[in-house]
C-alpha cells in the first residue's frame, strides 16, 4: 500500500497523541536467515547520517536509525532495505539536556509510564520495525530509580507484546542515582537495566580491563552486550577507521557483541570520489570478525540493485531517464563484494551504467597473475542452509562488457549431502552434476534477445533458466552456497562480465520466507512474526534475563 513517509515524534504530546495513519507505506517482512549460533557475538550499526549504507547488510544483525528527535521512526526504505537481509531494524527513543529531563519529569509526575510504554509499542508495530535504543541522556533527582526500572521494563514488555521478536537496549548513560556517568563497561552500577531488556549498548572509552570485567558479569548473556565503537575513535583506545574490525574482533575475543556508530566516517572524511571504493574497503571485514550469513527460505530473487542508479530499466529496456534513488527498491546483496576477492585477482562491484532491473547489477572482473597461478574465477554470492530439493533456477547476465575475451560464466550450486559429502551442480551452456545419478538438471531456456531501441544495447542480456532436482528420496542433499564461475576463459586474459537478475524458486511457485501477519488494529498492516525464542507473547518476567555469570553453575 502506498504512502507517505512519517517524521519524527519531537514532542512528547506528539508521541502520546499518535494514532495509526489511514495509509501506510508497505514494508518487506523480515526475513529468516541463519547467523552462526544463537549465542555468538552479533554486530548493531547506527545508522549516524545521510548516506549510502549498502555494502553492510551481510554482515549486520540489527540496524539503529538514529537521529536526535525524541521519537526517530525508520523510513520504510530502510526498514524494508534491513528485513531483505534479515536484519531487524530499530528507532529511537533519546531524550537529551534540561528539555529531556522536563520530558521525564512529565511522564514520571504525570504517571504516563504506561502509556508511553503501550504508544511507543504501537509506533513499532504500526511501522512494522522491530525494536527501539532507548538512550536516556537527561540528568534526573536521585530517587529516580524506581521510576527508569519501571520505564524499561514497560517499554520492553509492551513492545515485545506488540512485535513478537523485537528488541529493546538500552544505552549505558544515566544511572539509578539519576547521574549521567557513562561506565564504558557492564558493571553493578548499570547492570540493573541489562537485566530488563534485550541488550545494552556501551559507551565507546572501553579498555581491555573493561571488556573482561563486562564479559565475565554478563556470563551466560555475553552476546547482548554490545560494546560502543565510534569509527572515528574519539577520545578511545583503538584506531577507529579502516581498523575499525580491530575492535570488533577485541570485543568478540570476549565473546561480546559491537555495536558500531559513525560509519559516515567515510564519507566524512574520505571524500565523495572514491567513496564507493572506500565503502567497500571499510565492510571489509575479516570472515572472523562476523557471523556466518546464510538464506534459510526461498525465493532468493535479487537484481543486485542497490535502490539508486543512474537511470532506470526494467528487463534490460530503460524506461527511465536521470538518477534515482528509492531504498525501498534494494535488492538482496552478494556475501562477496569488493576488489580483493579471487586470491587477490578479482572483484565483484555493484555497476550503475548497466542494469537489467533497477539501476545497477553487478560487474564480475577477473585478472589473472604470474604470481598467483593458483586463484581462480569464481565468485561466492550466497551461503545457503537449506534442502536442495527440486528448483527452478535462472540467472541473466551479459558477456565480456569489457570486449576483452569471450567470457561466459556458469552458476555454481554447492550442496552438501546427508553423509557430509560436498558436490557441486554447474550450470552453464552445458550442465556438470556429480555422476552418482542422485541429481537431475536441464536447461530449459537459453533467451538472447533481440536488439531494441528500447534495450541497453551495450549489454547483450542473455538469459537461462534450468530445472533442478535431488533425486534423493530421503534425506536428501543440502544447499550450502550459491557462485558464479567463469568458463571458455583463458588463464592468462583478463575478463570481465555483468550479472543481471539471479532467482531460485520451488517450481510450484511455494514461499517458504517468514509469513506477514495482518495486524488486529489494521487489515492492510503487514510486520514480520519472526520469534527468535528469547521472548513469547505471554507475561513478562520481572527480570528480563537471568545471568548466569562466569563460574557459577
């Protein structure tokens, strides 16, 4: 349904005086994918400002949108951009200075807990994001505890009732004595709120001593301590910057989680020339530092736009003249991007002067080396975990875009079957699958079309669409990943190609992603019932979470 885009909630009157607009903007479910184990450290990224945040949606497991309104609600986009990938999206909720402490005052004398609690909730589901940072940066009387314990726990009680789901942190600023005093680390001063809620986000002055004092009093609950890193690295003891993994990978030593704010570092202060280049230079963080990333449902369907371009296309005919950008219109993202993949030898980079869908695909460019003899043309796009079954498969893709050699390439499925064994189907020009007769694989569509005025006619989109099958009645084979190589190429040329549209379906047309559920308040309000099992829709303890701290048993 479409919409417009609603604004912040600046005033406290404006938040309890929010009601559900008539019409709203539609926003992708969230979907289910697989992040490591349950308990490994997961990384939070605030969103800081106006920018172009796409080469990180693989290796995020929340998203804060951020701003200093009291209410921040995420646009769609962005919503939408985030649950694409799996990535549970947040607002915010911040008062700050003497006009936040006048907002406390007025919700604590006014006895509006609850219903601050029950509006904040309903703007979640109402939006369909999942979650808010509640950042309390307002000095308040010393017989303020009572009051923030019961805030916290309305607050996340009532969203979790609402969003099924969601997550509630909160920032490490004011304490129970109702002084602002940053800790940098979990303590017995602000431990109080970590144990009810979801998370806390620690301030950015951490040391080592610190991390270790917070890891071992989180203990069963290491994971939802996300530890602050400012990417510029004000007044820290790490580097910030293009080290900034250097501090993930510190805090996840701990079994801790990140928490990174300022990423417009790059485009700050690195310039707006390179910026595409920097930005993949900066997500480029080591596979240690991040969580496995893995598609757990189908259909995986994805144009590789990033939601802008340069025009607009639509099966490879431009129907738009001029720049554009809308996030709503991002596509799901490859696990591998950047210009170091390959062994070194090559790169995968989002393209804007072509598209098929959208206003960008995406540019493969292998450069073989004397000095690596060794690395190959193959392009990893997505991890998968989940059974291969029977599918039908189409990629679109336009050959040597660099009129180099005669480039072609062949879609790789990676499976793994029920006694461990790794095997690959390839699909190309002609099929490979392993010969133990356990697969089936035709092509069923081989499509160049013909040149049109309408058509990028500087790419020559050629499609090809193949039915798939495990032949495996019982327990059968797992896809585990999902490439492209290339093929007919010479070792010694450089070559080069454009990825299209790339799309995996059941034949019978099914979905197996997470299912939108229709709100009770709203018949056109869809938002995503993904549960990740550490919440229920029943009552609420009267702690969030138990620790069970390191030693204990």
């Amino acid at each position: 349904m479409a919409g417009g885009e609603m604004g912040p909630l600046k005033t406290l009157d404006e938040l309890l005086n929010f009601k559900e607009p008539l019409i709203l903007c539609s926003v992708e479910p969230l979907r289910d994918v697989k992040r490591g184990l349950p308990n490994d450290p997961k990384i939070l990224f605030c969103h800081d400002m106006m920018g172009g945040y796409h080469e990180d949606r693989r290796m995020i497991d929340s998203f804060v949108y951020f701003s200093h309104y009291m209410v921040t609600i995420p646009p769609p986009g962005w919503i939408s951009a985030g649950h694409k990938h799996g990535v549970k999206v947040l607002g915010t909720f911040i008062v700050e200075a003497e006009p936040g402490t006048k907002v406390l005052n007025e919700i604590r004398e006014g006895k509006l807990t609850s219903k601050v609690a029950s509006q904040l909730a309903l703007v979640a589901a109402t939006h369909n994001f999942d979650g808010w940072l509640i950042n309390i940066e307002s000095k308040m009387d010393n017989s303020c505890g009572p009051f923030l314990k019961e805030f916290l726990e309305a607050v996340t009680s009532e969203t979790h009732r609402a969003v099924p789901g969601s997550l509630v942190i909160w920032y490490d600023s004011i304490l129970l004595d109702g002084k602002l005093d940053w800790q940098n680390e979990l303590n017995n001063k602000n431990s109080f709120f970590f144990d009810l809620c979801d998370g806390i986000f620690l301030n950015y002055g951490w040391t080592e001593e610190m991390l270790q004092r917070s890891a071992s009093l989180a203990g069963s609950r290491k994971s939802d301590v996300y530890v602050g890193i400012d990417v510029f690295a004000r007044n820290t003891k790490y580097t910030g910057g293009y080290e900034t993994y250097k501090a993930v990978k510190q805090a996840r030593r701990h079994g801790l989680s990140s928490a990174i704010f300022a990423a417009g570092w790059v485009y700050e202060t690195q310039g707006r020339e390179k910026f595409a280049e920097n930005q993949y230079l900066f997500w480029n963080f080591p596979r240690h530092c991040r969580s496995e990333w893995r598609l757990s449902t189908l259909p995986l369907c994805t144009s590789f736009c990033q939601g802008f371009g340069k025009n607009l296309y639509k099966a490879g005919k431009l129907v738009q003249r001029g720049p554009w950008f809308n996030l709503s219109e991002q596509q799901l993202q490859p696990w591998d991007q950047g210009c170091s993949l390959c062994g070194g030898c090559g790169a995968a980079v989002v393209c804007t002067d072509h598209a098929y869908n959208g206003g960008s695909c995406l540019l493969l460019r292998f450069v073989p080396s004397a000095i690596k003899p060794d690395a190959s043309p193959y392009f990893r796009l997505f991890a998968c975990d989940l059974p291969l079954g029977s599918l039908s498969v189409s990629y679109t893709f336009s050959p040597d875009v660099d009129r180099t050699t005669g480039v072609d390439i062949v879609l790789v499925l990676k499976v793994q079957t029920s006694s461990g064994e790794e095997e690959q189907l390839m699909l190309g020009v002609t099929i490979s699958t392993p010969d133990d007769k356990c697969y089936e694989a035709k092509l069923v569509i081989s499509d160049v079309p013909a040149p049109e005025s309408s058509v990028d006619t500087e790419c020559a989109w050629q499609t090809r669409k193949y039915l798939v099958k495990d032949l495996q009645t019982d327990h059968g084979a797992t896809l585990r990943e999902v490439g492209v190589s290339f093929s007919f190429h010479e070792p010694t040329v450089a070559g080069s190609c454009l990825l299209g549209e790339l799309a995996l379906k059941r034949p019978d047309g099914t979905s197996e992603n997470v299912t939108a559920k229709k709100s009770s308040s709203n018949e056109g309000l869809e938002d995503s019932v993904l549960d990740d099992g550490a919440r229920s829709d029943g009552a609420e303890p009267h702690v969030k979470r138990q620790r069970v701290q390191d030693g204990e048993t």
